[in-house]
C-alpha cells in the first residue's frame, strides 16, 4: 500500500501544524448521513440483535484483560498463554465478522487517517462543511473496525465532479482511538521495513 511518510506533528494554532500522526493509506470506509439531531452511530451500522452480544463480548475482554493483571503478578509464563490465547480469538473474531459483513470493491479507497480525523474522496459534492457523519472503517490487515461520527470542515470540488472531504472526529470511543493509533504505529513500521 503506497504513502506517504508520517511526520510527528504537534498541538499548535499554526493551520499547517496538526495534532496528531497522519497517513495515506487503503481501507474500507463506511458512511452514513446523519440528521442533525443524531449523534449515534452504531444504529447507522448495525440495528441488528447481534449488538447485544458484542456488548458481552467486549465486557467479558474487560474482564479477562484485568484478571490479567493480577495473574501476570503470579505466574508470568500462563499470563503469556492467555494473552496470546486471547489475541488468537480477538483475530478469530474480527474474521468471521469482516466475513459476515463483506466490503465491495467501491467501499475501499485511499484515504487520509489520524485519530483526529479523516479525509476521503467522495464521487459527489453533496457535503458541506458542519455535515455530521457516522463512519466505520475497516483497516487492514488486522481488520479492526472503529466507527465514529465526524464532522465535515471541507469538501473541495473536483474536474471529476466529486469532492476531496476532510473530516474530524467528534465523536470517537476511547477503545475505536486506540485501534486507529495501533493501526497508524504498525503502517509506520511497515513503511520503514520498506524502505
């Protein structure tokens, strides 16, 4: 997957200075239009009775992650087992929903992504900056899917009739944040293996 080079970038009220690491990079990527007065993003997605078991699945992975911590205190090698057992089934997981609920070819593009926000190409210029979004993103090659709503701050035209839409994040659950961060830190490793 071709991009470019992320650079550290800082908290400063330079308009060229942005928050946080950004890259280019191909994922899948989900939107939806949401009302102005709509500000839940899982109904945008999902709406089916599955949503109560990956409620049960994500507190019974709190669970195991802090009976974790107390384990490792005892006996480091089990805690190692569990941890990759664990890891192993998060994968497992992550597959069989990703095949449940397959992209199309349209839905992957090339994208602009931090945990600040994101920015794609959209085939019309139906945006307009203050638009609200719920989006879900697929980022290879872990698959994890982090979905948030987001915030139109510009959509640029184009010869082609479309628009060049960036976005911020406005709201992003702290679990969905830390799967952007692991995924920008491991496409940097990858692009410096690369080079």
């Amino acid at each position: 997957m071709p991009g470019s080079r992320a650079t550290p970038q800082t908290t400063d009220s330079k308009s060229d200075r942005r928050e946080y690491f950004r890259i280019e990079d191909h994922i899948g990527l989900e939107i939806r239009r949401l009302n102005r007065d709509e500000d839940n993003h899982q109904d945008a997605f999902d709406g089916t009775p599955l949503e109560s078991l990956k409620a049960e699945f994500r507190r019974l992975d709190q669970d195991v992650k802090a009976q974790l911590a107390s384990l490792a205190e005892r006996d480091r090698l089990l805690t190692g087992l569990i941890k990759s057992m664990n890891s192993k089934l998060d994968t497992l997981a992550r597959i069989i929903a990703f095949e449940q609920n397959p992209l199309q070819p349209e839905d992957w593009q090339d994208v602009t992504l931090s945990e600040g926000g994101l920015s794609f190409y959209s085939n019309t210029p139906a945006w307009s900056p203050g638009d609200r979004i719920a989006v879900r993103m697929t980022l290879p090659p872990e698959l994890y899917q982090p979905q948030a709503v987001a915030e139109i701050l510009t959509a640029e035209p184009d010869e082609r009739g479309g628009a060049r839409v960036h976005t911020k994040f406005v709201q992003l659950e702290d679990s969905d944040r830390q799967q952007i961060a692991r995924h920008v830190m491991r496409w940097q490793i990858r692009q410096r293996q690369k080079e």
